[in-house]
C-alpha cells in the first residue's frame, strides 16, 4: 500500500483524539487535588463537619451560583461521588478512555478506511488492519454491551490481556499501547516494499 494523503490525516485525527485523552486526564487530576484541597481547607475553617461527612454533602454544577433563588443545577452528585470519578483510574478515566477508542474507531470505519482504499484502488473491505479489529472488538463491548467484554475479544491479534465478562477499564498505558500499535501499524504500512 502507498503512503497517501488519507493514511496522514488519519493518524492527525488519532493525535488529536489522544491529545483529547490527555488533556482530560490531566483535568481530572487537577480537579481531584483542587478539589480536595478545597475540602481539607474547609475542615480548617469550618471544623464542624469531618471529610467524610463532607463527601456526604451534595455537589451542583449549574450555571449559576446555586445558593441564587431560581438557580438551576444542570448535574449534582455528593462530594464523594465526584471524588471517586475522578480520581486516578476513577470512572471518569475509564469512561474518557474508552470514548477516544470509539472515536477512533468510528473515524476509522466511516470515514478513513474508505478513503484509503479509494486513495489505493481497492474495496474498503480489502483494508483491514489487525489493531482496528482489536478496537472494533472493544467498541462492540463499549457500545453494545454496557461496557463488559464481549468474547469478540477473544480474537483480537494486537491487544492482549483482555476477558469476556470483565469491564473496560483502560488504564493510560493501555492506551498509550493502543496507540503506538496504530502508528506502528501505519509506518509499516508506508514502508512496504
């Protein structure tokens, strides 16, 4: 197959998507500490309540200050809730995790793997990368069965380590993983001879 103009702009739109990755993961370490922070300062302050009497109180996200008369709070869980999603390997991480490999693989099988094809004159059916399938396998499971494994994982090539039955739970270095695959996949594809 030879290097063209769609197999770049795929692997941009996985940066890209990976960037997205890590930028929200990073958010969520920053807000867990802040928000901790915050928590430990108001213990400080405010002796009244412990941590996990505080954990126990509700948290709102809303447009408004909530304690205004009329605010609305567009979501709301208790302090220990929000705590627990996100922090490290917390839903939050497993839940962005897990959407970045839908995305790539939606852009993958709707949009660039008919691209490539074209760009190499043959059917879309014809380009068929083993990492993809692995993903594919995975997005199944994502998307059609709650997150919990499915037994398509059983044959996947490229990305090991996975049970039917078990939940999703991509670490950051399975991702990274992941998406070394993906390029290495690529560069090896453009270095054919």
């Amino acid at each position: 197959m030879s290097e063209n103009k769609s197999i770049s702009e795929f692997i941009n739109e996985v940066d890209n998507i990976y960037g997205l990755y890590f930028d929200c993961i990073t958010g969520f370490y920053h807000w867990e500490k802040k928000f901790t922070d915050i928590q430990n300062q108001l213990i400080k302050t405010n002796p009244g309540l412990t941590i996990e009497e505080r954990d126990k109180l509700s948290f709102y996200y809303g447009d408004e200050d909530p304690s205004l008369p009329g605010a609305q709070a567009l979501h709301s869980t208790t302090q220990g809730d929000l705590k627990e999603r996100i922090k490290k390997e917390g839903k939050n991480y497993r839940d962005i995790a897990s959407a970045c490999l839908v995305f790539i693989y939606q852009y993958w099988e709707d949009f660039y793997r008919e691209k490539i094809a074209r760009e190499n004159g043959v059917n879309k059916n014809q380009i068929i990368w083993d990492i993809m399938g692995d993903i594919s396998a995975l997005r199944h499971s994502i998307i059609h069965n709650h997150g919990i494994l499915s037994k398509k994982v059983l044959k996947c090539k490229k990305i090991n380590g996975f049970q039917p039955g078990e939940r999703i739970c991509l670490t950051r270095e399975q991702m990274k993983e992941i998406v070394k695959i993906i390029k290495s996949t690529i560069f090896s594809i453009n270095h054919e001879d």
